[in-house]
C-alpha cells in the first residue's frame, strides 16, 4: 500500500458531536481527515460509536440520534468541498451514493432481499444520473461487478441476494458502494462473519479498488489484526471520543494511549501466548470414536476420533459450517442422532443426556458461545448455578448454596452479583456466570464452544486467562472450540483441525502451526491476520 | 412455489372438510326434532314417518352427512327448516347483500389503514403519529356494536340526524339501491377493521424503514419516493396482507352483530334468527359459509405471503 | 274460532320479528312535514293504499284456506269471503250468505246464499260451489285449517238454487260461528291457487312469495261503491322496526302491529295516526292442573291472586289493554261480567299457599316470545310473585322448543289466543278432547255444562248453563288471565276509514274495502 | 435494568398506561359496587318498577317494563366482567398450555395441536359461540367456556411462536444437559420467558371477552332476562334510543370505557415487553 500525500484531504471531520434525542451524547467531538486513496481504520469495541461516527460521515444519523456541533467535509471528484452537515436533505442525497459511499456490516440485511442484485446496483446508477444512457449503465454494472471479482453476465445479475454466499453478497455491496466511483468509501465492519478466507478475498478488493481508483476509505472494525491488514492510518474510539490516532504501524507497535495498549495486547497472536499449565497426561479422560452425524443426505460428521487427556486442552478448529459445534453437542449428550462412541474414562455414554447417569452428567460440562443467550434471562445468577446441583446430586440447598458461592468466587465472580439476573450484567460477568455453572459439578471434561466469540477482543483475553488458570487449578480436560486459529497458543496444548465434518489435521499446537502438513492449514494460517 | 401453494391449498380443504364435519356433528346435537317442528303438533304418524323418510332421518348418521356433503358440493344447502323452503332460496339475496358489506367494508379499511399505517410510520413521534395511534387504540377496543351504537346516536338519531340507521330494502330491489342505507353499516365494519390494519401498517412499516436495505437504499442516495415505493412498501405489504386477511375474515363474524343492529338484510341476521329458530339446515349453510369465507381468505393472503417473498418465489430455480 | 294455533306457531317461526325483542331504531324523523289534515266526509275513490304487514316469507301463499302467516290473512281477508264472519265489534255478518239458520235440533243448517253475487270473473256463485269449497277444506287426503273445528260437519248439499244444507253429525247450536272463519272463504268448483278467484272486494293482479303481493278492485264486489281504493299493495316486514320506518319514511300508508311502547312516540308524530283497538286477545300463564303443585286448587287460587293486574297492563302493555278477570271470550254475549273482578290479594295468597303446605313455593315458569309481550309477562309476574313469597324461576325459551315436542305438557308455561267466543274457545282449549288443552283441564261438572250448552237452543237457557261453566273456570281453572291485549296499528294521516276491530285481527281485521285516502 | 417486575413497572410509566388503569378501575368499582349501590342510591331493585315503561322518571329514565334504568346499569356489569374474566383464563391457560406444548415438543403432536387449532380458528369467535348456544342454550357456563375455548387457539398460536424462538435458546440446552424433565423446563424455563407476549394476550383476551360476551348479551344469546346486563339493556331498550336514550348511553360508554381501558394497559404492556426484547437484542 502506497501512502500518498493528498493536497486536499477527501473528508474531513471536525469535532463532531452526536446526541441521543434524550440528550446523552454518543460522539463527543470527534475529528479525522482522510486523503484520497488512503485509508483510515476507525477501531473501538461495542458501543464505542464507531458505526455513528462512520455514518455521521454521509451526513446519515439513525433514529434517535441527532448531530450536536461539528463538520464533515467532503470534497467530490469534480468540485469544491461541501459541509454535508449543512446541507438539505435533498443535496445530501445527491451526494450519498455517488461522493460518499457506504458498505453496511451484514449485506444479508443490508441488501433489499426482494430486488436483483443487477438491478440494485444500476439504481445507484439511475439515481444520480450515471452515464447518459441505460446501455452505459449497465456497461457500468457489469464492470464494476468484473471489478470486485465477481460474474458480470445477466444471469449472475438476474439473482435474488439470498442466491449468494456471504462473501458475494458483501462483493456486491462494496460494487454498490463503487459503482459511481465515490470519492469516500465508509465499510462497516465489511468481513465481520465471514471465514477468514473470503475475508482476505474482501480486504484486498477494497484495498485494490482503494488504491486504484484513489478513493479515501473509512474502514470500521473491532479487529485489530485486520486493520494491520489494511489501514494506512488508525483512530481508536472509546466512549465516543477518539482516544489515539496515528500511523497504522505506529500505533500497533507503540501504543501511546493505556487504552490502546490494552486493546492491542489483548489480540491473541498466532505467534503469541506461552505460559500454559502443564497437563499431567497420563489419564485418557475422553475419547470419541468413529463419530458420524447426517441429515439425510446431508453428512455433518464423518468418522470423527479424537482423545482429550486430563488437564489437557484440545481446540478444535473450524469454520462455520464445519461440524464443530455438532461434534461438541454430541460429547455433551445434546444431540443423539450419531454413530460412533463417546467414552469417558473408558465408560461408554449414551447418546442423550436422558439416559446418562447423573454422575455421568455431571462429569461433561458445556459453556455455550453466548453468555447473553445461555442464561435464562428470568433468574438470577445463583439460581442458573444452582441448577446443575439441584437436578444432578442430591445435596441439600445448604449445601448447594455454599457450593453455588465458592464456584462464583472460583470464576472471579464477585458474591455480590449472585441475586441479579442476567440482564443487569456485562457480557463478561455474564460469560462468567456460565462457566460457574458449568464448573460447579467439578466436571471432568469440560466443553467450551466459542466462548469469546460474542465478546469484545479485552473481555476475550480475560475469559480465556480464567479458562487456563481454572485448568491449573483443577485439572479439568478442556475442548476449546473455536474459528480463531490465533487463540490456539493462548489456551491449547493441542489442536485438531476440522473440515467439512472431517479432522484433516491434529497435533501439537507448535508442530502444527509451525508446520502444518493439510493444505486447508496452510491457507488458514496464510490467510489469518496478523499484527 | 407452485408446490407450496398446492400444499397450502390442500391444507386449506383438509381444513374445511373437518369443519364440514365439525359443522354437522355440532348441529346433531340440537335439541328438538326437525320433523315435528315442520309438521306441528297435529302431525299424524303417517305424515311424520314421510317426512321422516324424505328428509333422510332414519339413514345412518354417515350416510346423511354424505347426503348432505354431497348437497353442499353440489351447491344444494338442504330445506330450511323455519320457511320450508330452500335455504339457496332464502340465501341467496342475503348472501349477496352481506358480500356488498363486506366488500365495501373491506376496501374501504384497507385504503385508508394502509394509507393511515404508512402515513403515521413516516411521521413516528410526531403529533400526527400520536393522535393517529391514540385513536385507532381506542377504537380497537370498541366492540362492534358499541361503534355501531354511538354511529346512529351521533349520524342518525340524536346529533345529526342525517342518515338512515335501520336497513329497509323495499321488495324485490336490492338494498344497495339506496346507497344512504349502506353508509353505517359500512362505516361501522370499516371503523372496527381499520384501527387493526393501521397499527399494524405502522408497525410493519416501521420496521421496515428501520431495515438495513432502506437505511442502505437512502445511503445510496436513492429518492425517498423510490425508497418508499420500491424498498420499503412491498415488505411490509406481506406481513400486513396476512393482518387484512385476517380482518377481512373476522368481518365475516362481525357481519353478524353489524347485520343484527341494522336490520340488514345479510347472512349474519339470517344466521341470528336461524339461530333463536332452531332452523338446523340454515345455521348449517351460514356457519360453513363464513367459515368457508373465513379460510379462503387466509389461503389467499398466505398465497400473496408466498408470492412477495422472493426465497420462496425462487425455490424451484435454486 | 278463527285462528288455528298450529298456523299461528308457523307463523312465529316465520314473523322472527316477534322474536326476543326485536326493536326499531327510530330515525327517519328528519324532514317532518307539515301537517296533513286528516280526510273528512265522504269517502273518496281512487289511489293506491300501501299496507306494510308483519311477517310472512317464502311460504306465502294465495290458497284461501290455508292462510299461515299475517301477510297471508291479509290477503285471504280481501280476495275471499266466507260465507259469514265477524264484524268489527265481534258480531256475526253475513257476507256470501244472506243468512243462516238452523234447524231446532241444531243438528241441521241451511245458508242462503245472497242475491246476485258473483265471483271475480263475473260467474254467479251456485250451491255447487259452496259444496266443492267445503269439499276441499274437508279433503280427508288433505284438510286444510278450518277442518279441525268442523268435525261435526257430517255432509254438505244443496237445498234449491241459492240453499246448502250443512248437516251435523251431532247437534251443534253455535255452527254459525264455527262457519265465521276467514279460512272458508268460498271459492269456484273449478278452483286453483293459479287463478286465486273468489268473492272478495279486490282481486289478485300479482303476486311474489316473501316479498309482496297487488291486488286490484274487484268489479263485481257485491256491497255497492266499495272498495274504495283502485288498488291495495300488501307488502311483507319481517322486522318490526323497518315496518316503522317504513311508514315514517312514506314508503307505505299504513302498518300492522306496532310494538306498545312505541305508542306514545308514534302519537305524537303528527303525521301519523294509532289505531288502538280493544280485542279479545289473551296472554295466559297456564298451570297444568293434574301436576302438582298445581293440582291444588288452593295454589292456583293464590297464583291468580299474587297477580296485580294493572300493573301488567301498565309495564307489559304500556296500559294498551284490560284487565282480566282469568276468563277468556269477553266479547260473547254469555260472558260472565257479573263475576266480581279478582285483584291482587297477597295476604291471602300466602294464607292459601301456606293451607296447601307451600309456604315456600318455588316454581319453574316456561317463557318464550311466542308474542309481543309474553316474556316481558313472565318477568312482571316474576317479580310480583316474589312479594308473595313465591319464586319464580323463568325458564326462557325460543319459539321452536317452546311449541316443540313438550309442548301441552309444560306445567307452568304461557300461551295466547286471539278473540274468540266462549264455546268455540272451550272446544279448542278447554275440553279433554280438545288439541291445545294446556292446563289438562277435565272438570266433570264443567263438561257436563258445555254439554248441555252445546245442545240447547233456547239462547236464555244457553247462557245461564254458560255462565255457570265460567264460574267453575273461574273458581278453580288452570289459567291466569291478567288482562286483554289492545291491538295496535298506525297509518298515515290522509287514510281514513280503518276503525277498531275487536277480532284480534290487524287494521280493522285486515278489512281495506272500507279504506280511503284523503 | 429489565426484570419481569420492570415490565409493569415500565408500562405503568406510561402515559396511556394510566389513563387506562383509570378507566378500568372506575368501570370496575362501578360493576363491583354498583350492585349494592344502586337500590341504596335510587330507592329500586334491578327488577321493580318505577313507572310505565320508557318514561323518564329517576335519573336516567325508565326501560321497556318500567323499571329503573339507572339502578339496573349500576347492577349490569358484574356478571358481564366475571364471565369475560372466566372466559379470559380458560382461554389463556389452555391455549398457553397446548402452544408451549406444541411448541417445544415440536414434530407429531405439534401438527397435530395446530391443525386442530386451525380447524378451530376457521370459524369466527361469534359465529363458533352462536352455534354453541344453538346446540344447548344460552347458559352461563357455557358462554364462559364457548368464549374461553374460542380463545385458546389464538393464545396458543401466540405461546407457541413464543415459545419456539425460546426452545432453542442455550439456557433451554443448558436445562437438557442437566436431564431436567419436560415439565420443569416447560415450567421454569420456558414459561417465565414468555410471559411478555402472554400477558399482551391476556390483555388482548379480556378486551375482547368483554367485547363477545357483551355482544352475545346484545344479540339477545347472552345474558338472559330479568338480569341487569349492559349488552342486554342495549338490546332492551334501543326501540327507545330516541324517546329514552339513556338505557343505550350508560351501558354503552361502560361498556366502551372499559374496553378502552383494559386496551391501553395491553398495548402499555405490548409496548414494554417490546422494549424489553429490543434491549435484550442489543
């Protein structure tokens, strides 16, 4: 990526303020300048108001919001710079779609699901009188659809956006967001949701189209990796303020703000990590035989084995859609429709948590990928905790009480929190109630199917500090299924790679990141961001 | 899509079958015996055991609810008990007066409730959007005789008598003849309908122009009108035909109150008097009426809920 | 006798009208015009008179004797005539026959027919007419209605060029008055219901079941210059309050059977006229007198006793009746008007109640809107029963159920009948043989006089042997007669000639050959 | 800060809430009290008379038999209350029972359930009552049952869609993975999470309850006489609507106040469970 110097900068935003209608701001003046061609990564966790801020850029405010002081400043192609903010509705709308554009978060939603794709993009066209005929427009579809590496011919445009892949569905919006060639691109967390793969595939057609066409882009993202990926320069948002703005290199190496530095230490790394506890070993706590699942023709796992050892932890490596989390459900006993066995401690179990013993049950624990939809959103803390206790041994509430209070503060959970409900904690406090009441039979094995996935990068990293030590402490053998081969040094011991319902790969986390022998290994680890 | 219509149409005659069905078992269990009810208590054994005979009562049960089935097939509804004669006969004018009712009733709530929905959805907040929503609320929750009621102290009898409250078909004309007779009655429907329809167009609506494809279509700079007419009107308008479908269904039952309090000479007070009559055959043919009306109108709005939706238009391409 | 109950049920069934309070919206009253004066002197000819009528439906027939529903009456009372009926004070007059006598057994009567009348296509009436008439309404394969109280119609022949002899099989003093039914109207030996010809002063140009029917002046009407009006149009109302509004609307000159709590409203449109007219119609709550408690005659005393009489007058019929004194035919010549009349007495109906061992009577009363009016009885009496310590409990029920298979055999119901004499009436209600004994009434020494009454001519003789039958019916019947109904119609102010009619019949009987318009 | 108490507590905050709290309250101390108040007040039982019908003596005139209009409203509207609360807990209980059980054990019995329903909702709620009350007759009980069963099917295709979108939630796995039985997860897990919806139906339910069992009584199929009943009243003496309106009037705007009231404190509750989903999304 190039940098170069802009004589005038593309879009400017200065002090921009952004208030609820009830008054509470949002943004509280933020600023930043991007120049034609370069690109600026806005990063900041949920709630930060990095979306506002990328929309307050087209002069866009969602309901409820409404701007509060400051100027945006955009500068076409072919003419003087504008305030967008001061301008009508009407001038504004000439200039979204065709100076300032924009590529939503989630194109499933963002593209309208009752009109061709063709026929959505010629409309941005149509609207602000691209070309001078029908025919150059949709010369112009056809071109800008060749640019994003997409079919251009009628019958790839005639389809309905459900008939596209995720990442074709996002090629599409950033055609959209390109098709009258805009002087400012605004991406909303363009590849959140996809695999890394296609995710790759993105960046570089936005970073190619970028470049080429010397368009200033706003690129929006929570994932630090990326934005070493792509950006030429980062602002990191907190609270609605920019806290830290810079060189991209610059402020991922030697972050100046503590923020920042917190941010930036808690990316996992593929190379990072170390300091793991010791399995012991020796004990064959789990082992999966021949596991085989199908929908019909449909086969989700196919001759599945694998061993998980005391105090050992296997992460278990897939891609959505790879049959990692029907492998878990079918450990847990949550799903009874396999072949194949599941033995703990040598004792074969049955496939339905209704017809394993309670010590059974207690033994194999699962902590669910979202803390905000794993408790019942009607009890509180204690009570979700207790309930393993209640239906799995026969203590009295006593008992169970005190069991339910050391578990809490085994987990960092402060006591006090035990009376609220769910609602009135943060996703954190939430994940961390989940893996207490996972904990709280002291299990044998335990099942955590991507369990930061839902939780910004810090909260990630305290999650799966807690998940090691509690390992230490407990000796629990530990399945960490995840997407993220970047977590694998930071909380495995070994890794398997699954594929299509298949284990294409397993071993050591070191032998297998340093020298992965699949193919499919190979291109996840080339493709995975660094910093 | 062809095979999920099929379905659904196959669905749908499942479903009027057993309300055949449910229809017949239900008026077997009417008190009182229909013969000496025709006959009178002058009835000799003889004359009883005829009429018995014709009008099939010592058959198996089965075998008369076939005869009757196959009658109604066959658009013969059976011999009224209360006139003797056929319910067709009796049915018949009455059938298409309640129909200009409803029709009218419906087009008219549907106007104006999508016009209303769409118009408060663009408006949220404002006072226009709250003076919108407060009344179809209230007027929601009014039961349809109480809408009827206050319509004739207000249009007719007390405050400004100006309209007739009661129907009155002179012989042999039909009673829309004299359009002034239809203005309550038809406003009374609308009003209990268009509150629903409303609400949930401004809901829908609402929705939908909180989507992410119209927040993208504005991003994109297209012109509110494009927006309105081509991103956010045909979404809603699935979710909401089912709503209209269902009221419009519901006026089938409305009719009745509406018919009663107006004197209207429609199916519903047909059905009231059948009903205070013990005539069998005539509650038989206006309860499977309406209910007929009733799924035929849902199968419809199901059928447009198909058609709008474009993953189930292109299921058969994928 | 002139109404056959069975037809009058149908009628219910059909007229739902009368149903469960039905009730009109009056609201045509915009627009009210200044005052019509009401017509005076002679009457005029010419004009079309409009008449709404309660009732009817896809049975309306033109077939003279089989007349079921209001708007059937209606048109039988003016296309046909029998050879005698009533006037409009209950009196017998002779209409196709100039007279009628009988023979001192009683068991022989011999009409003469009047002078020169003639049927609607000009055709003299003969004997051999009267003769197929009666032929026809005695069909053994198919009586029609005025059959059941002929039973003692042995044969009919003629007697000369304008006699018939009727002859009975068994004597019958009060014959004439079983002939005064509008349901024998006499009609040609080459009768059909598709040429509905008869003697009637108007005569049928169309007709359409359900809906209506018009007829035109009949030429050849024997009573000279009438009918007045050129043509009568009979229009069906099967709601009370379109009926209404059809008359304030103009859109007819004249209605039948105004609810009674709408009079005064109706008064005082000065558009519009009431005619009110006393008649012998009853609504009596009818006790079974071979079920107890009922068997008791104490009960049945203190029963008829707990009724306080103008008060059911009053909020049952808006005062449009009289008071009753639990005897029926009040318009016969023998009625017992010197009976002292009964009042409300509740001290001695618990005096009696307590005497037959019910202190605490609790009885179930059958209801049903059989007529304007019955249920709206039931729960006056309710309440009035509840001052003597005697609970009612109202048993409501539709039409259909209440004439259905237990009907006769209620204990405690109601019932109406419309004006009739007294034996004609006894024959129908009160004798064991009778079709609607409703209270099983079969006192030994009560038939042995109807009996005796039935065969004596001698008129004096007759009514003290009738007076004494009602002394019984009135000591210890089954019946609580409160009070008698007025009939009650409106019409335009320019109609004139409708008067009070004292058979129960709507608008002066149904009788439009007198009517004009002003 | 969502709890379940806080759904009230957000809907009572509310505007339209209150007005609606009010009006209900006055409309059902009026029907509670107005038994016992009204002979006091007037001097007249529900069934005596105080003059010739349709004649305006008293506060609000006569009716059709002359008894005293004003006496029997204070008197017509505790029955028709207690029959719509009657038939408004048949109908929710039943149909949230058949929907969650529909819902949650999915499969066989779910098709069956909801095609019964769809048997069921294929008849209007006025029409499936009147021919109820053709078959046996207008008694109370089987008003209140007719009406309840009637709403079943509706409440149940709300609890069942209600508790579909819960079924799959993690904390309803996590439930399965601690082996607990049917009923307990139906119980403790899935019922407490969908009671917003339900209480919207509730609401929804008793509205339309006062509504059918008013009509009913208007048609002349509900409440029978001599009761005092509003439907009825209207019925009784609409033939005087221009003579003596008040016998329409009162029971009329009770009628409608009522329903008006109990609507808001639904759509107030409607309005709050939704926010509550909405905070929960985000």
């Amino acid at each position: 990526m190039t940098t170069q110097v802009a004589v005038t900068n593309a879009l400017e935003v200065s002090e921009l303020r952004v208030h609820t209608l009830a008054g509470s701001p949002v943004l509280k003046g933020v600023s930043y300048a991007i120049a034609p061609g370069e690109v600026l990564a806005l990063v900041g966790e949920s709630g930060s108001g990095k979306t506002t801020a990328g929309l307050a850029a087209l002069g866009h405010f969602r309901r409820g919001l409404a701007p509060a002081g400051g100027a945006v400043t955009a500068s076409p192609r072919d003419g003087e710079p504008v305030d967008v903010l001061g301008l009508g509705e009407r001038e504004r709308r000439a200039l979204r779609g065709h100076t300032l554009a924009y590529v939503p978060q989630d194109p499933a939603l963002s593209l309208n699901p009752a009109l061709r794709i063709g026929r959505q993009i010629a409309e941005v066209l149509e609207a602000h009188g691209y070309g001078a005929s029908g025919e150059e427009r949709a010369a112009r579809v056809a071109e800008v659809l060749g640019e994003v590496g997409l079919p251009a011919d009628e019958n790839y445009q005639r389809r309905y956006p459900h008939q596209l892949s995720g990442g074709q569905q996002q090629r599409v919006g950033i055609a959209m967001a390109f098709a009258c060639r805009p002087s400012v691109v605004v991406l909303d967390e363009p590849t959140t949701g996809l695999d890394v793969t296609t995710q790759t595939l993105v960046l570089r057609t936005v970073a190619a189209l970028t470049a080429e066409h010397g368009v200033a882009a706003l690129y929006i993202t929570h994932d630090l990796a990326v934005v070493s990926a792509i950006a030429d320069r980062v602002a990191v948002m907190r609270g609605g303020e920019i806290v830290e703005c810079g060189a991209a290199e610059e402020v991922l190496r030697r972050p100046a703000h503590a923020y920042t530095r917190e941010l930036v230490d808690a990316v996992p790394d593929l190379d990072g990590g170390g300091g793991l506890p010791e399995p012991d070993g020796d004990t064959e706590t789990l082992r999966v035989t021949g596991l085989s699942v199908s929908y019909g023709e449909h086969r989700v796992l196919r001759d599945v084995s694998l061993t998980v050892h005391s105090g050992e932890c296997l992460l278990l490596l897939g891609e959505s859609g790879s049959g990692k989390t029907t492998l878990s459900r079918c450990v847990a006993g949550l799903n009874e429709h396999h072949t194949g066995t599941v033995e703990l401690a040598g004792t074969a179990l049955a496939p339905s948590t209704r017809r394993r013993t309670a010590e059974e049950l207690r033994a194999v624990q699962y902590v669910f990928q979202s803390p905000y939809s794993s408790l019942n959103p009607r009890r509180t803390i204690a009570q979700s905790v207790e309930v393993p206790l209640e239906m799995l041994t026969e203590l009295p509430k006593a008992a169970r009480r005190e069991r339910v209070a050391e578990t809490l503060d085994r987990v960092r959970l402060s006591r006090t929190l035990a009376g609220r409900l769910p609602d009135q904690l943060s996703g954190g406090e939430r994940q961390r109630a989940a893996i207490a009441r996972a904990l709280v039979t002291t299990p044998k094995v335990l099942l955590c199917d991507e369990v930061t996935s839902a939780l910004d990068v810090s909260v990630q990293a305290t999650i799966i500090d807690l998940l090691c030590e509690l390992r230490a402490e407990l000796g629990t053998a530990m399945v960490f299924v995840t997407h993220n081969i970047a977590l694998a040094r930071h909380v495995a011991d070994r890794i398997a790679v699954l594929r299509g319902g298949e284990i294409v790969e397993t071993g050591p986390v070191g032998d297998v990141l340093s020298a992965p022998r699949h193919e499919y290994t190979r291109e996840l680890l080339a493709n995975t961001p660094r910093m | 899509m062809s095979r999920l219509i099929v379905r659904r149409l196959l669905v749908s005659l499942a479903v009027l079958w057993l309300v055949t069905l449910l229809v017949f078992v239900a008026t077997l269990l009417l008190p009182g015996d229909p013969v000496r009810a025709i006959l009178g208590q002058q009835a000799t054994p003889e004359r009883i055991a005829a009429l018995r005979a014709q009008l099939d009562l010592d058959a198996p049960v089965w075998e008369r609810y076939l005869n009757w089935l196959g009658g109604v097939v066959t658009g013969d509804l059976g011999t009224s008990t209360a006139t003797q004669g056929p319910v067709n006969d009796l049915l018949g004018d009455r059938i298409g007066a309640s129909l200009v009712l409803l029709v009218a009733a419906a087009v008219l709530s549907t106007l104006v409730g999508l016009a209303l929905g769409t118009w408060s959805a663009l408006r949220r907040g404002r006072a226009a959007d709250h003076t919108v929503s407060g009344i179809s609320l209230v007027i929601a929750a009014l039961p349809e005789f109480v809408i009827g009621v206050a319509l004739i102290v207000l249009l007719s009898t007390t405050v400004f008598p100006l309209l007739p409250s009661v129907t009155l078909a002179p012989p042999g004309e039909p009673v829309w003849s004299q359009p002034s007779q239809l203005v309550l009655p038809v406003l009374t429907l609308a009003l209990v309908v268009t509150p629903y329809i409303t609400r949930m167009m401004r809901a829908t609506m609402s929705e939908v122009l909180d989507s992410g494809y119209v927040e993208m279509a504005r991003l994109k700079g297209i012109p509110e009108k494009t927006v309105l007419l081509r991103h956010a009107l045909p979404h809603a308008i699935g979710p909401v035909a089912q709503v209209i479908a269902l009221q419009l269904a519901w006026l089938a039952g409305g009719v009745v109150v509406v018919e009663f309090l107006f004197r209207y000479p429609g199916v519903g007070q047909a059905l009231i008097d059948a009903v205070n009559n013990r005539d069998v055959e005539v509650v038989q043919a206006i309860t499977l009426l309406i209910a007929a009306v009733y799924i035929v109108v849902n199968l419809l709005a199901d059928i447009v809920g198909i058609l709008t939706n474009p993953k189930l238009r292109t299921e058969v391409t994928r | 006798m002139s109404f056959d109950k069975r037809i009058s049920r149908r009628n219910f069934l059909v007229g739902s009208a009368v149903l469960a309070g039905t009730a009109p919206l009056l609201s045509a009253c915009g627009g009210r015009s200044s005052a019509v004066a009401a017509p005076t002197g002679a009457p005029r000819r010419g004009g079309t008179l409009r008449v709404g009528v309660t009732g009817g439906g896809a049975s309306d027939t033109l077939d003279p004797h089989i007349p079921a529903t209001s708007p059937d009456i209606a048109r039988v009372r003016n296309l046909y005539e029998p050879l005698l009926y009533r006037d409009h004070d209950y009196r017998l007059e002779m209409l196709v026959a100039e007279s009628l006598t009988s023979s001192p057994d009683a068991k022989t009567w011999t009409a003469t027919l009047r002078e020169g009348i003639r049927f609607h296509d000009g055709r003299p009436v003969t004997p051999a007419d009267v003769i197929a008439t009666f032929r026809r309404i005695m069909d053994p394969d198919d009586p029609k209605s005025g059959a059941a109280s002929l039973t003692m119609l042995g044969e009919v022949v003629a007697a000369g060029e304008r006699r018939v002899e009727f002859r009975l099989t068994e004597p019958s003093t009060v014959f004439d008055d079983y002939l005064a039914q509008y349901s024998l109207g006499i009609v040609p030996a080459d009768f059909s219901v598709d040429r509905p010809i008869g003697t009637g002063p108007f005569r049928a140009k169309d007709f359409t079941a359900g809906l209506q029917s018009t007829f035109v002046r009949n030429e050849h009407y024997w009573r000279p210059g009438q009918p007045y009006v050129d043509e009568l149009v009979l229009i069906n109302f099967a709601e009370d309050d379109a009926r209404i509004n059809a008359l304030l609307s103009s859109q007819v000159d004249v209605i039948d059977q105004v609810p009674v709590a709408l009079v005064e409203v109706l008064r005082s449109d000065e558009r519009l006229r009431v005619l009110s007219s006393q008649t012998g119609t009853w609504l009596p709550f009818t006790m079974r007198v071979d079920r107890p408690p009922f068997d008791d005659v104490r009960v049945r005393q203190a029963l008829r006793l707990v009724v306080d009489r103008e008060q059911m007058i009053n909020q049952v019929l808006s005062g449009q009746g009289r008071v009753g004194n639990d005897l029926y035919a009040p318009f016969d010549p023998a009625y017992a008007s010197e009976l002292p009349q009964r009042g409300q007495n509740l001290a001695e109906a618990r005096r009696l109640l307590a005497e037959a061992g019910h202190p605490n009577l609790d009885i179930e009363l059958v209801t049903a809107p059989i007529q304007a009016g019955a249920v709206e009885a039931a729960q006056v009496f309710q309440q009035q029963a509840k001052a003597a310590g005697v609970t009612v409990r109202l048993r409501r029920l539709d039409t259909t159920t209440f004439f259905g298979e237990n009907y006769l055999s209620w204990d405690f119901a109601q019932s109406f009948w419309y004006t009739r004499n007294y034996l004609p009436q006894v024959a129908n209600g009160s004798l064991p043989d009778s079709p609607y004994n409703e209270t099983h009434w079969s006192d030994p020494e009560f038939l042995d006089l109807v009996r005796r009454a039935d065969r004596t001519v001698d008129r004096a003789e007759r009514e003290d042997l009738l007076k004494r039958a009602q002394r019984i019916e009135y000591e210890r019947g089954g019946n609580i007669i409160w009070g008698f109904v007025n009939q009650v119609d409106a019409y335009q102010v320019y109609v004139a000639g409708l008067v009070p009619d004292r058979t129960g019949l709507p608008l002066s009987g149904y009788s439009f050959r007198e009517a004009w318009l002003g | 800060m969502t709890t379940q108490s806080t759904v009230f507590r957000r809907a009572l905050s509310l505007p339209q809430a209150k007005i609606g709290l009010a009006l209900t309250a006055v409309v059902v101390l009026l029907a509670v009290l107005g038994p016992w108040l009204g002979p006091w007040l007037t001097g007249y039982d529900t069934t005596g008379f105080a003059g010739k019908p349709f004649q305006s003596d008293g506060v609000a005139g006569t009716d059709g038999l002359g008894r005293d209009v004003f006496t029997r409203f204070l008197a017509g509207g505790a029955t028709l209350l207690l029959y719509a609360v009657l038939a408004t807990a048949i109908g929710v209980v039943l149909g949230t029972a058949l929907g969650m059980l529909a819902g949650y054990t999915g499969g066989r019995l779910d098709s069956l359930i909801m095609r019964g329903n769809d048997v069921l909702l294929s008849f209007p709620q006025l029409v499936f009552a009147l021919l109820a009350i053709a078959m046996l007759g207008p008694q109370g009980w089987l008003l209140v049952l007719v009406i309840g069963i009637t709403h079943a099917p509706r409440v149940a295709r709300v609890a069942r869609q209600a508790t579909v979108a819960v079924k799959d939630s993690d904390y309803i796995k996590a439930a399965q993975l601690y082996a607990m039985p049917r009923r307990r997860i139906l119980l403790r897990e899935v019922l407490p999470n969908i009671t917003g919806p339900l209480m919207v139906e509730l609401g929804l339910r008793l509205t339309y309850s006062i509504g059918y069992v008013a009509s009913l009584s208007f048609l002349g199929l509900g409440i029978q006489p001599p009761s005092a009943d509003w439907g009825l009243m209207i019925n009784e003496n609409r033939i005087a609507l221009v003579v003596e309106p008040w016998g329409v009037l009162l029971p009329v705007l009770a009628i409608a106040v009522l329903t008006v009231g109990t609507n808001l404190i639904t759509d107030s509750l409607a309005s709050a469970a939704a926010g509550r989903e909405k905070e929960v999304a985000a």
